[in-house]
C-alpha cells in the first residue's frame, strides 16, 4: 500500500445555466455579461485583455488552447480572472490557488472554478480534499475573509446578474506525485484503493473490496506511459507524473525531434507546467465541452415541465410556443450530434459515458418527437377549427339569405 505523499492540482468546479426565459436564445451577450461581471470584480482580468499574460493562470489556458484548439473551441467563451481570491486553508500546504471563470454567452452557459494545489498530502488528506467542496470548510481568502466553496460560487455566479439553474458540482484533481512512483500503469495495478477513495471521496476506502474500486475505475483514458484519466461520476482523477524520468525521456525526444524538424524552436506547450488542474493534454476543455453539454441538455429537460406548465388558452398561442421551443430543440440537438462525429475524440466519449450524457440526448430526440406530434394534432385541432367555423358562418348565411327572402 502506497504510503508516500500526494502533490496535486484540485479543481472544484461548478457548471451552471445562465439562460433567461424571457430572452431566450437571443444574440451574443459577451459584452453585457463583461460588464456585469466588471461591476462586482473591478479587478477582474480578461483573456483578451493585453496584459493576460502577467497571470500565470490565464497564460496556461492560452498556451493549452492555441496549441490544442487553434482553429477555435467547439463551444466558443471568454475566461475571466478574479485576483480578489487568493485562498489558504489551515493543515494543508496550499502553494497556489485561483478562482477564474469561463462563460459561454451563445449557450448561456458558465462554469466557475476554484483551484487549488496542494503539496505532500497523504491518502486522507486527499480524501477530505474531495469532501471540501460540498462540506462548508472555510478557506481563508487574502482580504481576511473565511470562505467555503460553495459561498465562493455563490459570489461569483451573481456577478453575471443572470438567473442561475441547472447547477452541478464537478470534481478534477491532477496528480503530479503519487509517492515514489515512475509509471501509472503500476498504480492502477498496485494502488486501486487509495485511487478509488481520492476520486470517491470515500473514507472508507482502505474496506472497500477490490471489485467494487475497480469497478469504480473502468472509464480511463491515457495517450503516455506517465499519464491517465481515471473518472467516476462527477469525479475524475489525472494522474500526469511530469517529473518522474518517463516524463523527462519523453521531453527529451520531443526537444530532439524539434531540433531536427523545427530549427530547435519548442512549442512552450510542451514546458508548460501548470498548476491549474486538467490544463495540459487538454484534459479541462474536453471536460468544458462535456459539461456544457450536460448543462444545456439540463435545461431543455428542465424546461419542458414549465413549457407544458405555462401552455394553454388559444391554439395559435400554443403553436406559437411549440414552434420555438422545437426550434431550440433542433439547434442544440445538431449542434451535439455534428460535435459527435468532428470533435471527440476517446477522452471526450469517456467523459460522456461516465456523465451519464448519451441517454439524456436520447430523451431529448423522444422530446422533439412528442413536439412534433402535438404540433401536428394542433394544427389538425386548428384546421377541423376553421371547418367547423365556416361551416356555422355558411349555414347562419343561408339563413339570412332565406330571411332575407321571405320578408325582403
């Protein structure tokens, strides 16, 4: 059993709708939202903004998404910096933290993230890192204030002044060190408990029996020897050991291969050693695009009880109704299934298995079916309507023309 230290990069994040009833889908909002967010964090600091690169955090994402996502994010937003946080917490080495967010104005999609990185932690302190994020531990903040989690959430999603739903708390830890191991492989093999309890959360994971964590481990993806995804759920574990000599020997290949192919010139991708969790490989966009997926289809779900709710009174008003909210349907429906076939790749269907995503879409096609049948009774309900009608004024017609005959 691994009895040497844990260094790694924790990401609490929380996805959330932004989505306002009355507006719809609508235009771009990016400026509106910038402004609203400006008006609670003067400080903040954009990913367009010419100084961006003074912060490390948003220099990382910059670096990650020119390299991996170059000709554009499947699901285009901005990123906002808040330097209003800088959290510790009492017991744990906490050596970096930040608090940024990302906001998809056409999907009316956010995610808030708070990060942090912790230093030669044990099994359980790892354990009771996953814990933190729903268990109203106080951080301590720079400006003197205690906070937890979730009342950082709270802040920051009402900065965008927008009605806030479908909100899911995610969970990402990046592993840099696990003990004196060189080799994911052998840490699967040998480690399974302790994995399962970090990504679980579960205290109790030095009784759990060994088929039910490696149950609990069957969605994994790695593309290096010094690499893995493991994710459960909400939870998802990277193990992405970049100082132990697999990891050098791979830099090593890769600046000769630069030499002999590239005039010596590195891509600074390849340098990058971040503390922002998920950041290199890519694995923090394939899990935006994930959960923005997740969110919107959320929302189409949680919609529909209020769609059906507030329907009623005239046919032509119902339709009317029908008409949008089946054209929403289509969008987000072609836009995931065209995403499906051009842009994921195994990380992003291992990610959309373990969040349970496939028979959420499958039940939107059955919604836009139901759509398409009512509408269709609507306008049968509609037509018999205007039968019916000219029929009355036909016949109240004749009477008066026979009226008009008898007495005229």
């Amino acid at each position: 059993m691994m009895d040497g230290k844990i260094t790694g990069n924790i990401c609490y994040c929380f996805t959330f709708s932004i989505y306002d009833e009355k507006a719809g889908l609508g235009p771009d909002k990016k400026t509106e939202l910038k402004k609203s967010i400006l008006s609670n964090y003067p400080n903040a600091v954009f990913d367009d903004d010419p100084e961006r690169d003074k912060w490390p955090l948003l220099k990382d994402i910059k670096t990650g998404q020119e390299f991996l996502h170059g000709q554009g994010l499947p699901f285009p937003c901005f990123r906002v910096l808040l330097p209003d946080y800088s959290l510790t917490m009492d017991g744990f080495d906490i050596f970096d933290s930040g608090v940024f967010m990302s906001v998809f104005p056409e999907y009316d999609t956010a995610n808030v993230y708070v990060c942090i990185s912790v230093k030669e932690g044990s099994t359980d302190d790892l354990v009771y890192m996953r814990h933190v994020q729903g268990n109203g531990r106080k951080l301590k903040n720079s400006d003197g204030r205690e906070l937890s989690v979730s009342e950082i959430f709270d802040e920051v999603s009402s900065s965008i002044q927008r009605p806030v739903g479908e909100v899911e708390s995610t969970y990402l830890l990046e592993i840099k060190k696990f003990g004196g191991y060189e080799d994911v492989q052998t840490i699967i093999e040998k480690e399974m408990r302790p994995i399962y309890g970090i990504m679980c959360g579960d205290e109790g994971w030095r009784n759990v029996p060994a088929d039910l964590a490696s149950e609990r481990m069957s969605h994994q993806w790695g593309s290096r020897d010094f690499t893995r995804l493991v994710t459960f759920g909400t939870s998802t574990v990277f193990f992405n050991l970049n100082g132990c000599s697999l990891a050098g020997s791979y830099l090593d290949n890769r600046r000769r291969f630069d030499e002999i192919y590239y005039d010596g010139v590195e891509n600074p991708y390849f340098l990058m050693d971040s503390n922002i969790a998920g950041i290199n490989h890519g694995i923090i966009f394939s899990l935006e695009m994930v959960l923005v997926i997740k969110t919107i289809c959320s929302r189409v779900i949680n919609r529909q009880a209020r769609f059906y709710a507030s329907s009623g009174g005239l046919i032509n008003m119902e339709m009317r109704k029908i008409k949008t909210y089946r054209g929403e349907l289509i969008v987000i429906l072609n836009k995931v299934e065209n995403l499906q076939i051009s842009e994921m790749g195994e990380l992003e269907r291992v990610l959309l298995r373990s969040y349970n995503i496939e028979p959420v879409i499958e039940k939107i096609k059955y919604l836009l079916e139901i759509l398409e049948s009512e509408l269709e009774l609507l306008y049968q309900n509609s037509t018999n309507r205007l039968i019916n009608l000219l029929t009355i004024a036909g016949v109240v017609l004749a009477a008066i023309q026979v009226l008009q005959g008898v007495f005229g």
